[in-house]
C-alpha cells in the first residue's frame, strides 16, 4: 500500500478566488482532460455580460499536447465571470472542472509505495504560506520499495539540509548543493551512507572556503541573470501574455548594459542587494518548496535530479533578475511584499516546465544539459542573495 506524505501547508490551502490578485484563470495554458472534454458535450452555459451562451466544447483548441482552453480578448478563461469566479461551478456543478482547474496548485507525485502531495508556486496563496512557514514534508517511518529510490530520496534529504544551513549565502548553498551533486554524477557506484556523510562539516568546510576565495564578476553574474531572464520570458511577451509584469521590465533588461554603465550597475546592485534581503527567508522557502515540488519526479534517476536542480537555480536568478529591475524602474524606492509575491508567482508559472520541456529548453540553449560548476558560479555570484 502506498504511503501519503503531504506538505506542511497542504491542508491549510483554500483558494481565495475574487480575492486572488493574479488568477489562473487568465494568461494560462489551461488544460483540459479526455474525460472533461466529453463530459462538456452538447452543455452550455449563460453569458450573461453579453446576452449570450457559450458552448463549452466551442471554447476548447487543440494543440500537439492536447486541448486547452482558448482565452477571450482579455486574455482571460471565458468561464471566468466578472467577480472572478468560475461559471461551471455557479452555473453547473464542480463535476465540469477539467482536472487541471480542480486539482490547481494542488501536486501529486506518485512513487513507488509513496504518494506525495505539494503545492505549486505559481499561486500567490501558497507564496504566502512560503513566507510564514518552511516549507517541510510530513512524514512518519518511511518505506522505500526500492533501494535506488531510498537513495534518490536520501540526495533531496541532503540538498534540503544544505538549503537550510544557517552559516552560508544563499548562493554559497546552492553551489555547495550543485558541486555535491556533480560528485555523485561522476561515481560509479554511491551509496547512502556515501551521500549522508557529503554533506558533513569535514566535506564542506574546504569547498566553502574555495569558493569563499574564488574572484568573482557581479557584472558577468547580473548580464548572465538578465540573458536568462529575457530567454524565459520570451515567448509569453511574443503572445502577449503577462505584460503588465512582464514588458516594461523586459524592455530595460534588453538596455540595461547600454543605459548602465558598469560601475553603475555595480552600485544599483549593491543598493538592490540591501533591499532585498528581507526577503531572503522567503526565496530560500521558494528553492526549498521546489526542491520538495520539482528536484525528484517519479521514475527520476539522479541525472534528472542533476537537471532539475540547475531549472531551480535559473528560476531563481530569473526572480532575482526581475526583481531588480522591477526595482530599477520603480525609482529604487524599495520593494513591497505584494511586489515580491507577484514576480515569484508570473516566474514560477512562465518557468512551469514539465521535465521533457525542460531537457528541450537546456539541450536548445546550453552546450550539455548538464552544467558546468563554473557556470552556475558564475550566475549566482558571490552575493548575500
Ligand atoms: S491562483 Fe490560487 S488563489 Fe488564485 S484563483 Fe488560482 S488557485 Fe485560487
């Protein structure tokens, strides 16, 4: 029998619907299931802004993938009303949810003997319960059917506990997390006792303190983010999706070496530095949520984990990078929580890959999918954030 193993704040999580500042009901791929799709023939359903009736099936396309819903001028779910809650539900019944709507942000990763259920970021609910609370699974006495899977499970355990140590930048962790990984990559055999001693204070010292001696660029590390960052969002501005927080950003990543010179853009982003490490308990909980989320799949091997791994960082630099110029065109004048939470909320759904889209994405855009050190080094810098 499969054993459930849920995150802290699953339970606590209801949608909050018209209060939502950014629904997912608009500017989304939303998907709709086999059974869905039959379920919806021949029903319709009042418009009742335009003195009309939508056809449910008459609202659906195709694409290589499967059908989706198709968006109406506004970007938005046609079923959304204008109190921002879903017609199917006031005008049918929950059942004409696809699954996609019923289960959202809701995430079920099934492994062998052990079911584990999570919340997605990219729901601005479950950002604020990452700001309150460290993200954690709960979980009692757990089996692993197979040794290899103990051992995968074992490698999260240890990436988890790097992510939460105290004494290190948040960049020094993740690329004490990354080396870690290499290493295990590049044995022929590993074991678990092998993977728990990795991350003992004897291992770690010296590689921190490599690190801490590296030189550095801030210049290379923010033009680096700012190429990501352009890259990712890139076809959401070609379809014009997100715009309000995507395109005037975009625009001032795509001059920023141009408009800022180099000792300039030093000094923005040492003042930028300052301001954001109120959030630093919070992007911690956010990598830290992905890790649980996303860093180990069902049917992963440790290649996978290794890929996985390097798409959290790039979100992460991704957010980072938003933020700052967020910031910058906000006249350098801080930056709200309700900021922080939209920008971790738009990255996390235009980063919401599933794992053969991201091996596309890295085989497109990299020589290997698997990174070099140096490179992740290279993005995340030797900053406090
Ligand atoms: S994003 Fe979250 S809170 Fe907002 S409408 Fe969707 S499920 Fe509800």
């Amino acid at each position: 029998m499969s054993q459930s193993v849920k995150i802290n704040y699953y339970d606590t999580f209801k949608c909050i619907a018209d209060k939502c500042s950014m629904t997912c009901c608009q500017e989304w791929r939303i998907a709709v299931d086999e059974d869905t799709k039959k379920k919806w023939v021949g029903h319709q359903i009042e418009d009742v802004e335009n003195n009309t009736k939508i056809s449910l099936c008459g609202c659906l396309e195709e694409e290589e993938s499967g059908s989706i819903i198709k968006l109406n001028k506004d970007k938005k779910c046609p079923f959304l009303n204008k109190d921002k809650l879903c017609k199917l539900v006031s005008q049918l019944d929950e059942t004409f949810l696809s699954k996609t709507c019923d289960t959202f942000p809701r995430q079920k990763n099934e492994f062998e003997g052990r079911i584990e259920q999570t919340l997605a970021s990219c729901c601005p609910v479950v950002v604020d319960f990452m700001r309150d609370q460290k993200p954690q699974l709960l979980k009692e006495n757990i089996k692993h059917a197979h040794p290899e899977e103990a051992l995968l499970f074992e490698i999260r355990e240890v990436m988890l506990g790097l992510m939460d140590e105290g004494a290190y930048t948040l960049p020094e962790r993740l690329m004490t997390i990354f080396y870690t990984l290499l290493e295990f990559l590049d044995r022929e055999k590993l074991s678990i006792e092998q993977v728990k001693v990795s991350s003992g204070e004897k291992q770690l010292k010296p590689l921190i303190k490599a690190i801490r001696n590296m030189d550095f660029s801030l210049v290379d590390a923010l033009l680096e983010s700012n190429e990501l960052f352009l890259d990712v969002v890139e076809n959401y501005r070609k379809q014009g999706l997100y715009v309000d927080y995507l395109e005037s950003i975009a625009q001032l990543a795509e001059n920023l070496e141009a408009d800022y010179g180099e000792e300039e853009l030093l000094e923005r982003q040492a003042e930028f530095e300052k301001v954001l490490l109120e959030y630093k308990q919070l992007l911690k909980h956010y990598i830290m949520s992905e890790i649980i989320s996303n860093g180990l799949m069902p049917e992963s091997n440790l290649e996978d984990m290794v890929v996985a791994f390097e798409w959290i960082v790039m979100e992460y630099s991704v957010i980072r990078q938003a933020l700052f110029l967020k910031w910058l065109e906000q006249g350098e004048e801080g930056l709200s929580y309700e900021t922080v939470r939209d920008y971790i909320t738009v990255i996390a759904r235009v980063t919401g890959y599933d794992a053969s889209d991201i091996y596309e994405y890295l085989e497109n855009s990299f020589e290997d999918v698997i990174w070099e050190w140096g490179y992740m080094a290279m993005v995340l810098g030797n900053l406090e954030m």
